[in-house]
C-alpha cells in the first residue's frame, strides 16, 4: 500500500527524476522535492519550488499519518478538510491527518522551503506511550486528534533549526548516511512532542483538560517557600522563624528576597498559563 507522501507526488505536479527526487512540472514552476524513507518508516520530504504563477490544486487521500512541518521560507495556504491551515516562515507544525481532502493555495515567484517528516501512527502511539507522565493518560493519535486534521503548531529553536538544516544538507550529499537522517529525524521527533506533552514551551492548540501537570506543580513550587516562612512566622508552637532571627539574623533577610523572588516567578508562571490559555483553540 501507498504511503500519503508517495500518492501526494504520484497524483499531483511532481515527476519522479531518480529514486529519492522529484521535479516541478516544467510548465507549472521550477525546483524539486526530495523523498527518503528511513527504517522506522519515517518520510522525510524537502520542498525547494517555485510556482510561475498561482496554481491551486487539490489531494485527497484516506489513511492516517502524523506530520512534523518546518518552514524555512515562503509560504502556502491550505485548506484541509475544511479547515484553514497556513505555513508561516518561521513556525513549525505537528499534524495528525486521517482520510482528508486538501486545497493548496501557494504563491506565485516566491521560493518555497520546507522539511517534512511524516511519522507513521505505530511510531508516534508508542512514544506517546512513553512520553505520557501517567500510564493512565492516554495521549494517542486517536485522543489528540479528534477529527480528520488537527494542528499544533509552534515555533522551533536552535537545535531544532540545525537538524532540519543538517537534514537538507544530506539530502545534497550524494553519500548520505539514511542512519544518521533517521537519528535526526527521531531527535526531532522526540523534542517536539516532549512540547507537545511537557509544554516547554507549549504548543498552540491543546484543550483545557490537556494542560500538563507540571506546569501546575511548577507553580506550587514556587509559591511553597513563601507560604512555609508564612506559616513560621504566625505559628506560637514551634517558633523557629523567631530562633532564626536571634542566631542568623544576616540570612533572615536573604531568605525574605528569595522568597519574593520565586513568588514573583510563580505570578510570572501564572500568568503565562492564563495567556496560553487564552490563546487556545485557534485552529
């Protein structure tokens, strides 16, 4: 059985030019595309296009898979199974697709970049299984996804920015190691769905029931000094704060910043899970 990448470059505006590139239909745009399969079964897609003018087309295919999506220059719209969804330069993607249909909207003269890894369920289910911070949680492709396309997105860091380059630039090694694209590819796998279950930082798009228990003790933590030299200071039985300010009265001081400082740190945290709350749900 075909794979959705393999039907998305068989049904659409590529022709295969060996066993691992693709071109732009001359008449369409210029560029090619790249197509690698690792043993895990991860496919790794490098676009480097340009359209000759606006060219909307569409791909429907049944099926599951999971895609991590990096941008590195251009942009498209997308339309998927009704559901706007665009590729900003400078922000990545995590996707679950089951049985869609996509409309495609790229732009015309403006060269289009972009890495693609696309993840089979089995591969994802099982590091989800791992990842989860209960083995009661079930954080599965079937639990995040809820519908025939939802999308996480995010925007990516250093590491994540040198392995997708490091990716491209085997792509153009005619001595690539596939070993050592799949190491690349599983080591960005694995960074972004530790964001996606230990929010560091949180990905847009995750429910108010899916907010991680650590960002919560996170903010107990910070708030738990304050409240111990709270609760020392008020209690008769046990007067420890009292002792500490005979026997150590140049650490009382130190530890009164300290523990306005966390504090302030544990507002901070608040606030920010209040933010990314608000700003939930925008797909």
């Amino acid at each position: 059985m075909k794979s959705i990448y393999q039907r998305y470059f068989d049904e659409t505006l590529f022709g295969q030019k060996n066993g691992i590139s693709y071109s732009l239909q001359s008449e369409i745009g210029a560029g090619n595309a790249y197509k690698l399969t690792t043993y895990s079964g991860i496919q790794i897609v490098y676009h480097d296009i340009r359209y000759h003018e606006p060219y909307p087309f569409c791909f429907a295919s049944r099926g599951r898979m999971v895609e991590l999506q990096f941008t590195l220059s251009g942009q498209r719209q997308i339309i998927v199974s009704g559901r706007e969804h665009q590729t900003p330069v400078g922000r990545g993607a995590l996707s679950l697709i089951e049985d869609f249909q996509a409309h495609f909207f790229p732009s015309a003269q403006e060269q289009y970049v972009s890495l693609s890894l696309a993840i089979p369920v089995s591969l994802f289910d099982y590091a989800a299984m791992h990842l989860a911070t209960s083995p009661n949680m079930n954080f599965g492709f079937d639990r995040l996804k809820e519908q025939s396309f939802r999308s996480y997105d995010f925007e990516y860091d250093t590491r994540s920015m040198a392995l997708v380059k490091q990716l491209i630039t085997d792509f153009k090694n005619d001595n690539r190691s596939p070993l050592m694209m799949e190491a690349s590819a599983l080591e960005l796998l694995n960074m972004h769905m530790n964001q996606l279950f230990f929010l560091t930082p949180r990905p847009n798009g995750f429910s108010k029931g899916e907010i991680s228990f650590g960002v919560i003790s996170r903010i107990v933590l910070h708030f738990a000094p304050l409240f111990i030299i709270l609760l020392l200071s008020l209690t008769q039985m046990v007067p420890l704060w009292h002792i500490a300010t005979i026997f150590q009265p140049d650490v009382v001081p130190w530890l009164k910043i300290m523990t306005v400082l966390m504090a302030l740190k544990g507002s901070m945290e608040i606030i920010r899970l209040k933010l990314l709350k608000i700003s939930m749900w925008r797909r």
